[in-house]
C-alpha cells in the first residue's frame, strides 16, 4: 500500500507541475516519443534482419574455404578481425596522442589548435567514398601496395581518426583539474601524471571512442571496395586482398544470387556489433568500478 501510495503522489506531483508548465509537459511528451521512435525503429530492424536471416544459417556458411555452392563468410569475418586489428593500431596511437597534445601541452587560445580541430570535423563529415578514392590513388596506386588489406586498413585509419582524436579530447577534458593538481603536489612530473591518473580516468570514454570507431570498421564498405578488394578468400597476408563481412554482404546481395546467404551474414555482422558493444559496456563498467 505504501508503495501505491508513494507512486500515486509522484504521479501527482508529476502532474501538478506540468499543469503549471505546459511547456515542460510538451518537450517531455517530444523527448518520449523520439526516444520511443528510436527504440522502435532499432528493434524493428534488428527483428527483420534476424528474421530474413537467421534460419539460413548453415553449417556450410562458416567452411574455411570459399566456393559458389556455399558463400562461406568465414574468410570474411578472418579479414574482418585483421582490418580492424591494422586500423586500430595506427589509428590509437595517433588519435591519443594528439588529443594528448590538445588537451595537455597546447595553449588554450593557440590558431594551431584551432585549425586542427576545424581540419578534424571537416574530416569526420567527408562521405567515405572519398575516403575510398584517395585510399586507390595514394596507397593502391602511388605507393603501390595494390588491392590490399594494408592499403584499406590505412584508409580506415584516417577514416577513423578523428572518431578517437575528438571523443579523447572530451573524455581528457571531463577530468577534473583538481586530478592533475594533486598528482603535481605529491611530484608525478607531467608524463607520469597524464599516463597515471589522467588516462586512467579518461579510460571509459576512451574506450567508447574507439568502440565507436570499430563499428565503423566493420561496417564500411565504400572505401574497402577501392582499396581492399572483393576478393573470397582469406587473405594470405597484408600485401594481398580480401573482403570484410560488409563487403560480402554487399558483394552477395549485388549478384542477386546469394540473397538468403546475404541475410545470413547481415545476422552475423550485427551480432558481431552487439558484442563488440557488449564488450565495451562490460570493460567500460569495469573500469569505472576499479577507478571508485
């Protein structure tokens, strides 16, 4: 009954103070329904890629070897988990670093400073298939790395690099100064500082930062199609092609052949990025829980 009770005088109280601000009343009714829109549409999708796809998962669907009778995506999910491990390794470094350098080393008021973040949301608004044609000229052509997984994962290196340099930077910013402070007072010098209690503490948002930018990993297409190629198979090594899951999503449902298979990969690659998002949650919480 108390329970009841409590409930029924928040829904009153709730309902006093609307009726005095209609305005707020409004902008509630706007927020609810856009998030429910959001959630409704998410699910839907989710649903109807899971329900096209999942009951044409096969045995034959995850053969090591790709052939026309049974468009395995094994290979593909082997190169996928290679173009992320080569972009992120160049991508990281450099991200958090220069966001090191923004946040902790530059002057606040610097032009310099100014001109690399109006450069960095430039670079983030640039459609990929840009990204895509600058990868063929300079990696593929110029420097004459071919259709490689070398030449698409340094395409998405830049493609992603401003993903990790500005979600840095904030996460950097969110630390409280009073951190710094007191590392300074008990005689951590600077870099000691930054690695010991800044990072650690920019750890969570960090880390969504570059989760954010494996998804895009994963699921870019446009510019792997350029630089990467569509090639079945695992890739030999980084100087030779291969395609990712988008790719053979996409190659699939281009042929117009393999339409159950494509489905069936779509399931594959959106529990590949459920998990990756899990992951981060868990990592994430973790963290935070270390860190109190």
């Amino acid at each position: 009954m108390k329970h009841k009770k409590s409930v029924a005088g928040f829904l009153k109280e709730q309902g006093e103070m609307y009726g005095k601000k209609p305005g707020s009343a409004l902008l509630m009714l706007l927020v609810g329904g856009s998030a429910l829109i959001t959630f409704g549409a998410l699910f839907c999708l989710m649903g109807y890629v899971f329900w096209k796809g999942i009951f044409h998962l096969k045995p034959s669907l995850f053969a090591i070897t790709y052939t026309t009778e049974n468009a395995s995506l094994f290979p593909a999910l082997i190169n996928t988990l290679e173009m992320i491990g080569l972009a992120l390794v160049v991508a990281i470094p450099l991200g958090v670093g220069a966001a090191i350098y923004l946040v902790e080393y530059a002057k606040k008021d610097s032009r310099f400073v100014d001109w690399i973040r109006l450069t960095t949301e430039t670079l983030t608004g640039i459609p990929s298939i840009i990204y895509g044609l600058f990868g063929m000229l300079f990696f593929v052509s110029y420097l004459d790395w071919g259709f490689s997984l070398l030449s698409g994962s340094c395409t998405l290196s830049i493609m992603v690099l401003p993903l990790i340099l500005r979600t840095t930077e904030e996460a950097l910013k969110s630390v409280p100064d009073a951190y710094r402070e007191g590392s300074f007072g008990l005689g951590a010098g600077k870099i000691r500082t930054i690695f010991a209690v800044i990072l650690p503490s920019a750890g969570p948002g960090i880390l969504s930062g570059i989760i954010l930018a494996t998804g895009r990993i994963v699921g870019e297409t446009a510019a792997l199609i350029y630089t990467a190629g569509t090639v079945p198979h695992i890739a030999k090594g980084i100087l030779h092609s291969g395609r990712t899951l988008a790719v053979h999503m996409y190659s699939l449902a281009s042929e117009g052949l393999y339409m159950d298979q494509a489905y069936a990969t779509a399931v594959v690659l959106l529990v590949f990025v459920l998990g990756i998002n899990s992951l981060s949650v868990f990592v994430a919480k973790k963290l935070m829980k270390d860190r109190g």
